[in-house]
C-alpha cells in the first residue's frame, strides 16, 4: 500500500538527463505542446496519435508524454516517459520489461486538492441524507431525518501518499477522526494515526467512511472485499483509487448484509462498465464517470517543467515512479 511518493532514483548520467525531443500524444497533446513553446523553447515537440509509434519517431524522440503507453517503445530511444494522468498501472509492467533504463513521472498536481473536495462533497451528501431528502420530495413527504454526526466520526483512507494525505486533510476539517492505512504504518502528519496494511485491525471496525486512494500494483489488485468490509457494519465507501482493488462482487454483498450502507465509485474494474453491470442500477451505489480529479494541460505541463528542471540538473524528479513497487 501506498506511503508517499517513493521513486526510483534515477543514475546522473544516465540520458534522461540531455532530454531534448518529446513526443505528445492524447486529446491534451495541442495545448500542452503550446504551453511548453513558451517555457522549454529548446524542447523540441511531436504530436502524435495515439496508437504504434512509426519508425521514425521510435529514432527521433528521447521522451514521450501521452495517457496511454504507445505500442513499439521497447523498440525506441525513448528514455523517459511522462504520464499525464497519476495513475500509472497500464504503463508500469511494460516500462519494466524494456531492455534500457527508461525513467517513469506522472501527474499529480493539483488532483490531491480535487479528489479531497470530491470525496467530502459525498460525504456531506451522505451525512446529510440528501438522496433521502430528494425521495421525500419526489413523493410529497416533508420530515426531518436525523443526520450522522461527523464531530469525532471515524475516517479511514487506504493509501497516505500525496492522494490520501489530502483525502484525509478534507475529511478532517469537516470534524473526522482520520485513520491512515499504508504499507508499513509509517505516521503522516496528515492523518490522526496510522497502521500497517498487515495488521488485521488496521481499520477501525467503527469507520464511518472508507476512502480507498491506493494505487494499483500485484499486492493491491482485488485486496478490497469481504475481509476487510466484513468488519465493518454502515459504511459509506468511496473509491478514488483503482476499480480493480476491488473485489465488485464482495462489495455487493456487503452492501446486501449492511456492512456498507452506501458506496461511491469513481473507478471501476472496466471503464465504461458492461450494460448488465450489477452497479448500474443498485439503489445504493453512486457511479461516476473518472471525474474526481480530470487532468488538464496546465498541470501536465507543469509536472512535465519540474521533472525535466530536475533531469537537466542530475536531481531525482519529484514524482518520479518506482518501476519495482508499481508507483
């Protein structure tokens, strides 16, 4: 599970650092190759579409920046790759079998501040009962309902890296207790307290809200299910994180027995989901569309400045992604 950004240090010399060419693909490729003429003039820009990189490209670029990892660059000279998104799992296990060192960054931005505000806009709809409140209208019935109390309220978040850490930050200035879920139980300052993934009592059996920003690698695929939801009883549940972290048949069960009493999926297994998904029409689950945090050229920019400042000098960029942990 994920502590904070931990990277993969990538050696002074090696040619990541004398970037001078990037390819540019996906629907934000125009305006982030705009943006980058005005700041990195001697950067010199390709958009692409998306899809198999041509023989000449694969020998043209040093670097490529896309959403999607691009079929043939085990076959280029690529030696860095920028994601413009923060989740990295399409691109991880294919950079990792690339027979060269190949530096992976990704975009975080501003999403921790975007995902936070999400994750508390539904909590506050929840607490509040405004679906209940909508249904009491639609059927002309005017009754006051009594409201979870946030003051004290457990707030359990899966993941305390940069994600969590302001998941946790907005929870907690609505008046939640936060407990912070990581690998290995390390404390955050962000958080109320902290434990170790391994610890079967790492989540609080009273949590009133269950956030899951995990990312998502071999130890995290399908880790969310009955085990841990069976300890709970009335829990909202949002996922933020990874749709494939959760095991989707066990959550259903969950909510059937009451573990859950709501849950709220940003992400799911398979995106756009099947016409004869269970979720689409199950009276407690809130589905969305991958819209808590949406990248845009800006941010992608910006992250892209920062690591290539960080290259060109030999330092280790920030959001640098460690190829054997998976983020």
């Amino acid at each position: 599970m994920e502590d904070t950004l931990i990277s993969q240090s990538p050696d002074a010399s090696m040619p990541a650092r004398n970037i001078r060419r990037l390819l540019v693909s996906g629907p934000l490729a125009g305006e982030v190759i705009m943006l980058l003429g005005s700041s990195h003039p001697s950067l010199e820009t390709r958009e692409i579409p998306q899809g198999p990189l041509s023989d000449e490209d694969l020998q043209w670029a040093d670097a490529y920046t896309g959403f999607q990892l691009p079929d043939g660059i085990d076959r280029s000279r690529i030696v860095w790759v920028h994601a413009m998104s923060a989740g990295v799992d399409t691109m991880v296990p294919t950079l990792r079998e690339t027979p060269r060192t190949v530096l992976l960054t990704r975009t975080v931005g501003d999403m921790g501040r975007k995902i936070g505000l999400y994750v508390l806009t539904h909590v506050l709809a929840d607490t509040h009962r405004l679906a209940d409140y909508r249904w009491q209208q639609a059927n002309h019935e005017w009754r006051r309902l009594d409201a979870t109390c946030m003051d004290g309220a457990i707030a359990t978040v899966l993941g305390t890296g940069a994600i969590g850490a302001r998941v946790a930050e907005a929870l907690q200035n609505a008046g939640f207790v936060t407990c912070g879920v990581n690998r290995t139980g390390r404390e955050h300052p962000s958080f109320s307290h902290t434990a170790a993934a391994a610890d079967p009592e790492a989540v609080p059996r009273k949590t009133t809200v269950l956030v899951n920003t995990l990312p998502l690698t071999p130890e995290t695929k399908g880790s969310i299910g009955m085990t841990l939801f069976g300890r709970l009883q009335g829990t909202l549940f949002i996922n933020v994180g990874r749709g494939a972290s959760v095991v989707m048949d066990e959550l259903r069960h969950a909510l059937e027995l009451g573990h859950l009493r709501r849950a709220v999926l940003d992400v799911l297994p398979v995106e756009p989901p099947s016409a004869d998904a269970w979720y689409w029409e199950h009276p407690q689950v809130v589905l969305t569309p991958h819209v808590s945090a949406v990248t845009d050229a800006e941010e992608v920019v910006h992250a892209l400045t920062s690591a290539l400042n960080d290259l060109r000098a030999g330092l280790e960029p920030r959001d640098a992604v460690d190829l054997k942990r998976g983020y």
